[in-house]
C-alpha cells in the first residue's frame, strides 16, 4: 500500500530521461542545443564556468558521428558552440572550426565505402555558416580567422590535408582576404592546387564531378 502511495506521489519514481537529464549536466547542455535559446544558454553557462563548454564540445566532437542522418546538423551546433567559446578569440575559433570541419585523416586517402561518398560531400549549410559569421564580425577578426586558416596552405612541407568541406572555405577565404594576410596570393593558389590535387574523385551531394 504504501510502495503504491509512493508511485502514485511521484516520491520514487523510476528512472526516466528528465530525471537524468536533471542529474547530468551533458544531458542538460544536449537538451539546450535543441531548443531556441542555444546561444543565451550558452553564454551563461560561459559566465559561470567557462570549463563545462569546453569539455562539452571535446565530447561532442569526439562523438561526431558521420555516417548519421543528423551529421550536419551536429557540425551546425557545435559552430554555435565554437561562436561562444572562442568569443573575440580568432586564433581558437579558427582552430576550433578546424577540428570539426577537418578532422585527422578527413581529406588525406579515398576512403573505403560506404564512408568514401560521405567524406567527400561539402556540408553547403556548414558552409555558409562559417562564411557569414565571418562576414559579421570585425574585419580584423575575420583577417586573423584567414590568418590561420591560410597559413598552412603555403607550408609545403607540411602534411595536411582537409575535407571537401573545410577546402570550400579554405578557397573562399583565400579569395576574401588574398591580400590581407601573411601569405602570398600565388603560395595561396599554390597550396590549393596541391590539396586538391589530393582528391582523386569529388562529391556534391553524393555525386561525383563528371
């Protein structure tokens, strides 16, 4: 009678999502990304401990998953989170943009399928995502995210690669700011053309360049 009293109270209720949503933080960042007040939810979280938003994005990150039918729309969140974090910081919003748009071995060999159509598709909302917070913000800032996003282009010794995606914006930035940052328009075009060099065959949308 009384275990029953106690259900029927809500006293001991069983385990459900909100009651795990409510005893774990992560849980309660990943029902904020789904809801319209991200970015002020964000920013106060920011305020109060700066720490809980970077561990949050190293995880998410982490488990990005690119075969899911949701793939872009997780990359989209965590460039809102990126926006956050990195605040009036260039150099961390570029590398942070960086690391979601080209992970290790993004654009490095083709692929095994089924992963060979996926990595080699331009994430086109990503794209313009990027590309208008840049056109947003301040001149200089957007000069310092070229800085070091282009800079690698021109190393020739370097051993790096990116995904069709993160080469889509590496191309519109060298156009954008060719000019304005630390590196020469033709070590520019150089630097793409031996990326692009790189990709034996390409995808937009899951079809190949003919």
């Amino acid at each position: 009678m009384g275990s029953r009293a106690r259900d029927a109270t809500g006293l001991r209720p069983r385990s459900s999502p909100s009651t795990e949503s409510a005893s774990n933080p992560f849980l309660q960042l990943q029902s904020c990304l789904l809801s319209d007040g991200l970015s002020q939810t964000l920013r106060i979280l920011t305020d109060v401990d700066p720490y809980i938003i970077e561990l949050y994005f190293s995880q998410r990150l982490k488990s990005l998953d690119r075969l899911a039918e949701s793939y872009e729309d997780e990359v989209l969140a965590l460039l809102e989170v990126i926006k956050i974090l990195a605040g009036e910081d260039a150099e961390l919003y570029a590398r942070s943009i960086r690391d979601v748009l080209s992970p290790p071995h993004a654009g490095t060999a083709e692929p095994a399928e089924p992963h060979a159509q996926l990595d080699s598709q331009v994430l086109e909302r990503t794209v313009e995502n990027v590309l208008s917070s840049l056109r947003d913000s301040e001149t200089t800032f957007g000069e310092n995210v070229a800085t070091t996003l282009l800079t690698p282009l021109a190393e020739v010794e370097a051993d790096s690669s990116f995904s069709p995606t993160m080469m889509v914006v590496l191309t519109a930035l060298a156009c954008e700011y060719a000019g304005h940052v630390p590196v020469s328009p033709l070590d520019l075009l150089r630097g793409l053309g031996r990326r692009l060099m790189s990709y034996p065959r390409q995808y937009i949308r899951g079809k190949p360049l003919v």
